[in-house]
C-alpha cells in the first residue's frame, strides 16, 4: 500500500502526463500547488502533528 503523498505524487504525474494543453497544465498546477491544493493541505496537517511523528510521514 503506497503512502498518501506517494499517491498524490503518482496522481499528479499522470495528469501532468495527460495534459492536453497550457491551460489544462495550469489547472493541474493549481490543484496540486496552488494556495488550497493538495499540497497546501498536507502541509497543514504536518503542523499539526506531534514532533515524534513528523520523521515518519
């Protein structure tokens, strides 16, 4: 089983692989690095976890 940030990664290259144009690239982008995408989110919740915990995610 992959871990959910392997399976974000795998996500997003498959999108950014299907892109047919600049302008789906762009919204691919954004889903995943804009200022609420997937990586934003995660981000936050490494925030909250205890100090002990971060290493492993």
């Amino acid at each position: 089983m992959l871990h959910p940030l392997e399976q974000l990664r795998d996500e997003a290259l498959v999108q950014i692989a299907s892109a047919p144009d600049e302008r789906v690239l762009e919204t691919v982008r954004v889903k995943f690095l804009g200022r609420s995408g997937s990586i934003s989110e995660w981000s936050d919740k490494m925030k909250s976890l205890p100090k002990e915990e971060k290493p492993a995610v």
